[in-house]
C-alpha cells in the first residue's frame, strides 16, 4: 500500500502538466495593475472574503478597487485564497496581491513540484512570505495596525471544524494563511501549535456567520463565484481519493469535506436571502466564472481580475449607500 506521503507526492506529480508552462511567463497587461499604498482612513465594517484558489484574482481586482477608494474595513477575514488576498489588504498594498499571482503563476518556487519540495503543498509560501525574494516587500507595519482586524481561517483536520487565527492573538498568524490555503490531496496538512490543519473551505467556503456572531452591523461579503452557482456532490473517484487520504487519520475532518457541496449551496442560498434583506453586501462575479482553481491561462486571469475591479466600481455607489445606511 502507498503511505500518505507518497501518495500527495504522486497526486501533486500528475498534476504538473495541468498547473505548469514550459516557459515562465507572466500576464501580459501586469503593468497595467494599479499600485500605491492605502490611506488610514478606517472604514466600520467586516469585509468577508470567499476562497477558490486562482479564481481568487477576482476578489484582488475587489480590493484594490476598494483601496483605490478609501474604503478600508476595520475587519476582513478571509477564507483560503481569500485569506491570501486578505492580508495584502490589510497591509494597504493596492495590486501587491495580483501583481504576484500574475507575475509567479508559472514560477516553479510558487506553483508545482518545485513547491512542494520546499512547501509540502502545491503552493510555495515560502516564496509569498520571504520579502528577500519577492519584488515588493510586505508592510508589517500596516498589516499591525490594531484598527484593522484581520482573521485567517482553516479547518481543524482533527475536529474538521473552522479555526479562525486573528491576527495579534495567534501564535503566528503567516503560518496561519498557509494552513488556510494549503488545498487538500495536494498539501500536506500544517502544524500550527502542535495541531493540524488545512484549507479553510473544507469547513466553511466564507465566514459570513462569524461576522454575524461579531455582531457587525456593516458585512460585505466578495464572493468567487457568481450568485446563481451552486455545487454538485464530488465524483466518486475524488471520493476515494479523499478516503485514500484522510478516512483514517482524519475521520471527521473527512466527514465534514465530503458534505461541503451541501453545506456551500445552504450557505449560498442564506447569503441571498441576507442580501435581498438588505442585511448584508455582495459583490459577485458579474457572470458565470470559468476559471479553474489552477487556471493556467495567465490572460483569462488577468482579465478575471479586471472583472472583480469593475464589478466593484460598477456597485461603489451601491456599497456607499448601503454603508451610510442606519447611521
């Protein structure tokens, strides 16, 4: 029988010619991506964001809108890649986010064999979180300001419940967004104070309840998908696979991944019910999204990001009305 590992070595092996190039090459309009640093300027308010691996430059095309504009939330929490855009969001560096995932998606230190080697994951974060590597250096200071809340989910591989590591109250809130990024089959589950953990969406694809728990009057939630999308039930080889993997040592955790379809469209549907309310905020795919967790087509990715910036800038002053509501 193949052991754990081999078995993620294998699986990530196979995927190599779907997620890799034969050249590195990088979007062509990536100059084109607005740059600059955010005001300070607080908006009251959670920004909750969705996951969804490189449909993520979706909610980077959001943010960077959303900055550009002066509206900083005082809370984002973020979910997987949602996670990954979050804390670029934070830091107030507008395009820092989008201009590496368009710049690195086929550098082999950021996505493939490569990665995992160093990573134990599909994604090199070694790479996204050494500022002596990448071309624009992170601001730590900005991403401290204890005005802005910022929370990274995973999914606790023991309990296969969410884990919400706030930034300031964890232990390490960067080994944190690994956890909450790592896909599973393709990465190896990450330890983060002697526990296990891995992608956030497995238990929940968006904490929209946890901003509600919190009581935030204002919630904007940017979703991945558009809003008619719902999921179907995974295929049965994929079934295995998850089995293969995870039936043993994590029963729960496998439990709770395998009813993620049902749980996603429940959440969906009582995310519009909260929109039509008015109770919420959601900026959406404009139309349906067909871009794959590891799109590699760079110029569908670039122009996926500029439908999240002019979605965004389509519902500003949407967004600003809802804001002012109540006050």
């Amino acid at each position: 029988m193949i052991d754990e590992q081999h078995l993620h070595y294998i699986i990530t092996e196979s995927f190599e010619n779907l997620i890799m190039s034969k050249t590195i090459k990088k979007y062509s309009k990536l100059d084109s991506i607005p740059t600059g640093q955010a005001s300070d300027h607080i908006t009251e308010g959670c920004l909750v964001l969705e996951g969804g691996a490189f449909r993520g430059v979706y909610t980077g095309g959001v943010t960077d809108l959303l900055m550009k504009k002066d509206l900083n939330f005082s809370c984002t929490i973020g979910v997987s890649a949602g996670s990954m855009n979050g804390f670029n969001y934070v830091s107030g560096q507008i395009g820092r986010a989008s201009r590496f995932n368009l710049g690195h998606r086929f550098d082999p230190n950021y996505v493939g064999l490569h990665a995992w080697k160093e990573n134990k994951g599909i994604f090199g974060f070694d790479l996204v979180f050494d500022d002596n590597r990448v071309e624009e250096p992170f601001n730590k200071v900005a991403f401290d300001n204890p005005a802005h809340r910022f929370i990274a989910v995973a999914t606790d591989c023991l309990t296969g419940k969410p884990a919400y590591f706030e930034n300031g109250k964890c232990s390490d809130i960067f080994q944190a967004i690994r956890a909450s990024s790592s896909m599973p089959i393709m990465s190896k589950p990450v330890m983060l104070d002697s526990k296990p953990y891995l992608d956030g969406g497995c238990s929940v694809a968006y904490a929209l309840d946890w901003a509600l728990q919190e009581g935030y009057e204002k919630i904007i939630v940017v979703r991945t998908r558009d809003r008619s999308y719902r999921k179907v039930p995974n295929h049965s080889s994929i079934a295995f696979l998850q089995k293969q993997l995870y039936g043993r040592k994590y029963p729960e955790f496998l439990n709770v991944w395998q009813k993620s379809a049902e749980r996603y469209n429940a959440l969906c549907d009582r995310t519009d019910q909260l929109e039509k309310e008015g109770r919420i905020f959601v900026i959406a795919p404009s139309v349906p999204v067909t871009v794959g967790r590891l799109e590699k087509d760079i110029e569908k990715l670039g122009s996926l990001y500029w439908m999240g910036y002019h979605d965004a800038e389509s519902d500003l002053a949407s967004l600003r009305a809802y804001l002012k509501k109540n006050k």
